[in-house]
C-alpha cells in the first residue's frame, strides 16, 4: 500500500506547490497592476527603470536581432533554392523577425538581463533589510519598488521589440544584399508591400507582454527570496528561468489569438 500511497502524496504535494505559486503570482500581478493607477508616483524610481530597461539594452538586442536576421535569410535563401523560390526570402524574412523571432527574441534578451538585475536588486535590498526601512518610512514597497518597473518595461520592451524588428530585417537586407545577389529596391518593396498591420500590432503587444512578464517575475522572486547570499542567487535564477518558460507560453497563446484561422 506505501509504494501506491507515497507517488500519489509526491504528486499530490507538487501539485498543490504549483498551484499555490500559480495563486500567489496572480495576486502579485494584481497587486502590482492596481499600485500603477493609484498614487503617489515616483518619478524618478519610474524613469530610471525606463533608462535601464530601455536605453541599457539597446546593444545587446541590437547585436541579437542583426545577427538573426542575417542567419535567417541565408537559412530561407537554402531551403527555397531547392524549390527554386528565392524570391520569397524577403517576404518570410519579415515576417518572420517581426511576428516571432523579433519580439521572443527581446523577450529572452529582457529575462536574461533586466529580470536576473531585478530580482538580485530587490532580493538584496530584503536581505539587507532596506525593505523593512522603506515600511518604517510608510512607502509601500509594491507602490515604491514594484509598480515603477513593471509599468516602464511594459511601456518600453514595445519599443526595444520595434527597434529589434527593424535591426532584424536590415540584416537580412544586408545578406541578401551584399552576399546572395538581391536588388536593393526589389528586396524592401517586398518587404514593404507584404507586411501587414495586424504583424506589427502584434509583435508590439507581445512585447508590452514579454516586458510585463518579464519586470514581474523579477519584482516577485526578489520581494519573496531566502535569506542570505544563497537566497539571493536563487531569486535571480528562477525569476530568468520563470520568465523565460512563460514568456515562449505567453508567446503561444498570443500567436493563437492574432493568427488563428
């Protein structure tokens, strides 16, 4: 009877755990969410989460989206010659950077380098009891530590997403350009004329998206880490692993809802 009973306890006890994160994420977001409307605001907390988000991660998603779109016209560029539709690299090029790969891409790229940043600052300001001082102060710390981030990446991931686009398809430009023999006029009047609206509205929400996820899963493995240094490391490698699995599943479920037939 133990080796029945005793998976379906471990079974039982992870569920709960998930199930009990899952609740406790929620009303972190909701939190979060309702603090942005409500005064005081904090300016200065705001814009230097903006320069940080923002302006601090042009050059790494700069780097990242150049380089995949050039890897992405030599890659459709092989696979169409052997049906001998070259032509198409524009076409699928574009909408491959701005639909998928642009905003997933700068997604990643914000998990890596604004969540891990997030969580270690906050998980270190709990460990060194600053959070305690900002109550002693009367500051509530969603409204003074939380609601600043999460509102300045889902205001500016939109537009590291749009920059990241355009870098992205300027580097399959300069491939197809410069190494596979396409007409520089011919090549952005395919890309001009196959792009759609809906492709743009969409990449820019899911990276509003990707951006909230991102800064909340930061804020919440901060605000709830351990104690100590150990603490600390563990709040910024599952804040980056938790943002990274749930920003390809936002990913998903937003591509179902925009481009499903």
């Amino acid at each position: 009877m133990k080796l029945i009973v005793a998976p379906l306890n471990a079974i039982g006890r992870s569920t709960l755990g998930m199930l009990t994160s899952f609740g406790e994420v929620v009303l972190f977001v909701w939190g979060a969410l309702s603090h942005i409307f409500r005064p005081p605001f904090y300016g200065r907390e705001f814009l230097s989460a903006l320069f940080n988000i923002g302006w601090l991660s042009l050059p790494v998603v700069g780097m990242t989206a150049i380089f995949t779109g050039g890897a992405l016209a030599l890659q459709i560029y092989d696979g169409s010659s052997r049906f001998s539709v070259e032509s198409v690299v524009p076409q699928i090029v574009a909408i491959g950077m701005v639909r998928e790969l642009g905003p997933v891409l700068v997604g990643l790229m914000v998990a890596a380098r604004v969540t891990s940043s997030i969580a270690a600052e906050i998980a270190t300001m709990k460990v060194t009891e600053q959070i305690d001082a900002l109550v002693t102060l009367s500051t509530h710390p969603m409204k003074y530590l939380v609601a600043p981030r999460v509102m300045a990446a889902i205001l500016v991931v939109p537009a590291l997403v749009g920059i990241g686009d355009i870098i992205g398809i300027y580097g399959g430009f300069l491939v197809a350009t410069e190494t596979l023999g396409f007409n520089p006029a011919t090549y952005i009047r395919n890309t001009a004329d196959f792009l759609q609206v809906n492709d743009v509205v969409s990449s820019l929400v899911k990276g509003s998206v990707f951006g909230g996820i991102a800064a909340v899963m930061g804020c919440y493995a901060g605000m709830h880490s351990g104690r100590g240094a150990q603490g600390v490391g563990r709040a910024t490698k599952s804040s980056v692993q938790a943002a990274a699995v749930m920003i390809l599943a936002a990913n998903f479920l937003l591509t179902s809802l925009f481009f499903a037939s």
